[in-house]
C-alpha cells in the first residue's frame, strides 16, 4: 500500500531534526537523512532508509486525516448542559473606578464601555439558581465576579455568598473576584476571608509602567501608590490568607519587559506571590500588538536563563515569574497531551471549550456568554439567558466552530494544540475569518516553539517525566 502524504510536521532545533506525527500525537527525533527524505512529497513505502521503514513498522506516518468535523462532546452536550455546570461568573456591574486604556471596556474595543449599570439581586438569584439545578452532577462548584470593578457591588457579592451556602449542602464551594485593588481595605479583605474568597488583583510592574495605564476615573492618577499599600496590608495583616492571591499582569509589548521582570521577582512585597501573565488582548478591536525588539530580547534572555536552571547549570536567585507561566504552558500543551494511534476519521480541533459548561458569564442584563472573553454584545457568542436557560442547539453550533474552516483545518498539523474559539471568530454579526487566521498562526507559531523547547530540553538531559512524577508525589497541580 502507497503512503503518501503523512499527517505530519517537520521542524529542527540548532542540534536536531525532529518530526510531530498527528496521528500518532507525537514528537520523534529523526536523521538529517529522514527529515530530507520527508520533505519530498513521494510514496515512503517504497523508502530504503531503515529509520522510515521503522516508523511505518511502529504506526508512524500515516496518511490519515479526519473525515468529518464533529466535537467528541457533541452528542452528550445536553446531558452536560443539564447536570455538570461547573464555573459561574456573575458580573455584578459595569461601573469601575478606574479607565485602564486597554480594558475591553475602554472605547477602543468593539461595543464596549463602562456603563452604570449593575447586576440587580432577581437577576443574581436566577442565575444561581439555574447554576445550582444544572450542576447536580458537579463538585466542586466556582462561582466568580467580575465587572467593571466587582467590589463597586460588594452587597450583592456579599447576598450571593450567602444564598448559595444556604442552598448547596455536600459540596465544597470556591468563590472568586477578578479586582484592580484599590478597594481592598480591612473590612473588605476581612469580608472576603469569612468567604475563602480567591482574589485576582491586577498589577503591571512598578509605577510608571503600571500607572501608565491604570488611572483613576476623571483623573491623571495612577493606582499604583494605593494598590501597594492594600497589598502591604494583605502581607502584614492577612499571611496565612496570601495562598489565596494571584496577580495579573498585563504586558504591553511595544515596551521592554526587564523592568517589569525586576520588579516582579526582586520587590519583596511581590517575591512570594503567584504571577499570571498575559499581553494587551487585542480581540475586538482594531489595535493590534506591536512587539518590541526590547521586550523579545528581554523575555527570551529570561526564558533563557528559567531553562538553564532546569537543567542545573546556574541557580536563579528570584523565581522568573514570565518564564514560569510560559513553562508551565509548555508543560500543559506538549507533556499532557495524550499518545494515541490515530486521529479518528470524526474529530474536531482542539480550540472551542464546552460553552456555558466549563464557564457561564452571567452579564448585568441576564444574558449568558461561553465566557467573560466574548463581547456582551455578540449575536453570535450569545448562548443564552437566565429566564429561558442555555440554547443547546446554539451551544453546540459554537462548540463545533471549526465547521467554518474544516477543509483547511483537516490538512492542519497543529489540529490538537489549535486555539481557535468563538472569540477568535466573532465579527459580532458575523464569522471574522481574517482575526481567526491571525490567532490560527499565532497558535502554530507558539505550538512549534514549545515544542522546540520540550526537543532541546530532552536533547540535553532534562527528564520531564522525573519532574512530572515528583509533582505527583507532593500533590503539586501542573498549572
């Protein structure tokens, strides 16, 4: 039989030549002599080269694509709807008290802006309610706020809280809030830990870079002097609370990252934190990331040195805090994902999450969203509202997006790792195919290097797997 064609991609590191065989889903090093010999488009059953003929022998290199675009959750997607609801998101309002420039809600981003409008407690209600009678089968349950600026609404956080203790039993809840800080005095930290609330706080390095963006609402104030004092109270008052703090820091590429990096591993005030670590989003709008020679130099030389110190060969006195989140995201998309023989002739990419299932954002107006990343305005990400519940049908055409683009996602060797949702397609009325190539390249770029990393780390000693069985072994989440 012929073999032409293979589901396969090619790349090389400065030492090697390695192949990423779809089918297979996964990474083999090969001879500079094989890597040649498959970038020619011929029949390699009739190959010579003892390497290839090994691989065809082990189920390497076959041809097979899928045949049919179908999410594997498609058919039990209403059992799910119905019983396994797992993350709630309320926003609670649309007021903030601050006018960060690239919040989605700034003006630059389509059909968004503050407003005054918040989230009335009947509203709160159905959607709790709605939330606990369709996840009977879920434990635990998150329910987070978001806004604006969550805080600005604390009484009915607060009402929410207690709502659901009294009317969940036998299941551990996990509250959360996404806030900027600045509201963060005794009393509310004090209210937050009566509930085990998981805080997010929004931080972007030190003054300058931070207040650059993050100003008062009707002022050229910066937040950072205040958010720094509400943390320092944290540290000194609330210590054994601080596992439940995480800070988000938005980088804005046109600048260096050094500065930012410095700030974040050598402040004490920061040193114990955890650090999640995001560019500008640039969804739903026309401004577009413009990177910098600095802040890639700066960010690789930092990654640089992360992975000399995974290999031993120097010891990093300040945990590299931008490092570990793009290691860890290495470690999620390359390590866990799962060998197999074949990629199935019914199949579909691996970008949509489970929409209203893993998240159902909740807006001030009672609609329901997939997520608190699509626009509050989109016809088409639009799923749902609390009086009629979640569309199924509507549901599971946004689960099946890749039926826009099939014939071309099926010839994709990036299938797996593919980071295409709704969000990277909605044109609010219509499918935006130019801002879904643009995500569609940048997740085969980012999946290529990954992978080059993963390559050059085994390449030189690194045993992934010892790591991966010691974080086991102490409970340690790979996150």
């Amino acid at each position: 039989m012929s073999v032409t064609n293979p589901f396969i991609h090619l790349f090389k590191t400065s030492k090697s030549s390695y192949l990423y065989d779809v089918n297979k889903n996964q990474i083999k090093k090969i001879s500079e002599a094989s890597y040649i010999e498959l970038c020619n488009d011929k029949d390699i059953s009739k190959s010579q080269n003892t390497e290839i003929i090994e691989l065809l022998e082990n189920g390497f290199l076959k041809s097979e694509r899928v045949e049919k675009s179908q999410h594997g959750a498609t058919n039990i997607f209403p059992f799910l709807v119905d019983n396994k609801l797992t993350h709630l998101i309320l926003q609670v309002t649309q007021r903030c008290n601050l006018r960060c420039e690239y919040c989605v809600y700034s003006g630059s981003y389509k059909n968004r802006n503050h407003s005054s409008q918040e989230m009335s407690w009947h509203i709160a209600k159905k959607a709790i309610d709605y939330f606990i009678s369709h996840s009977r089968d879920t434990n635990p349950l998150m329910i987070s706020f978001y806004g604006g600026e969550p805080l600005l609404n604390l009484p009915l956080m607060k009402q929410c809280m207690d709502y659901v203790g009294d009317n969940v039993k036998g299941k551990l809840i996990k509250f959360s809030i996404t806030t900027n800080g600045t509201l963060l005095s005794p009393s509310v930290i004090d209210l937050l830990k009566k509930y085990d609330v998981s805080i997010t706080i929004s931080l972007d390095g030190p003054r300058k870079r931070h207040d650059k963006y993050r100003k008062f609402e009707g002022s050229s104030k910066g937040s950072f002097d205040l958010l720094c004092k509400n943390v320092k109270t944290l540290s000194d008052k609330y210590s054994t609370y601080l596992d439940h703090i995480l800070f988000n820091t938005v980088l804005d590429p046109k600048l260096g990252y050094q500065e930012i990096g410095n700030f974040i591993n050598k402040n004490l005030q920061f040193i114990n934190f955890n650090f999640m670590i995001n560019l500008i989003d640039t969804n739903y709008t026309e401004l577009k990331n413009e990177i910098s020679e600095d802040f890639i130099a700066e960010t690789e030389y930092e990654y640089f040195l992360f992975l000399l110190e995974k290999l031993g060969c120097i010891k990093v006195p300040f945990p590299l805090k931008y490092s570990l989140s793009r290691y860890n995201s290495l470690i999620d998309r390359i390590l866990k994902s799962p060998e197999t023989n074949s990629i199935g002739p019914v199949n579909h990419h691996g970008g949509p999450c489970l929409p209203g299932v893993m998240r159902m954002f909740v807006n001030v107006l009672g609609d329901i969203y997939p997520c608190e990343r699509v626009s509050e305005l989109s016809d088409i990400a639009k799923i749902g509202n609390i009086d009629s519940g979640i569309d199924v049908e509507k549901a599971i055409s946004i689960l099946n997006i890749e039926k826009y683009t099939a014939d071309k996602c099926k010839e994709c060797w990036c299938y797996r790792f593919c980071t295409v949702c709704i969000k990277a397609m909605d044109g609010l009325d219509h499918i935006d195919y130019g801002q879904m190539s643009n995500v569609c390249q940048s997740s085969k770029f980012s999946t290529e290097s990954q992978m080059k990393d993963f390559c050059v780390l085994e390449d030189l000693g690194y045993d992934f797997f010892e790591e991966k069985n010691r974080r086991s072994r102490f409970g340690i989440v790979w996150r």
